[in-house]
C-alpha cells in the first residue's frame, strides 16, 4: 500500500472518480476513502476481490479440514447411527 495514493478523502473519489479506478485497474492495490481524516470505506478492483474471496473460501475448507482432524485426533466423534438414533428419538421421528 502506498500511503500517498491508496488513501483518499472522499471528496476526491467523488471528484475524480474515474482517475481512482483507473488507479485500482492499473495497481490492483485497494484505495482507503476516509471521512473527516477516518477510514470510511475500501475500494477495491473487481478482479481482486474475486482473487481475496477465491483465497477465503479456500482457508475456510482448510480451516474446516483441520478442525475435522482435529476432533478425530482428541475423540469427540460419534458414529453416524448414533447420531441419527438419537434425532429420531428426540423429533418422535419413525424409522
């Protein structure tokens, strides 16, 4: 980030709008838009935020996977019939 380009007053984005996004098109680096001096708001290339949410879907499988491992390694599983039994049970749902 450079603190010279990619944070903005508001009134500039709306004064230059245009300018800005040819900014964020050509150094696909977000640009902070402050209020009274305050981050306000991220404007960010559409491209990047496709690539960040591509990335934070990832973490959270993998995120997912290791807390799975995790819980097999430390025992708090429970075989699936158990489970089932044990809803039908509590739902007076025949078998």
């Amino acid at each position: 980030m450079d603190i010279t380009k990619d944070i903005q007053p508001m009134t500039n984005f709306r004064n230059h709008s245009a300018e800005v996004l040819r900014h964020l098109r050509e150094t696909k680096r977000a640009v902070v838009l402050t209020v009274n001096g305050k981050a306000a708001a991220v404007l960010q290339d559409a491209e990047e935020y496709q690539r960040l949410m591509d990335i934070a879907a990832l973490a959270s499988e993998d995120e997912a996977a290791r807390q799975a491992d995790d819980d097999v390694a430390h025992g708090r599983t429970r075989p699936a019939r158990e489970v089932f039994d044990e809803l039908r049970s509590k739902y007076k749902i025949p078998r």
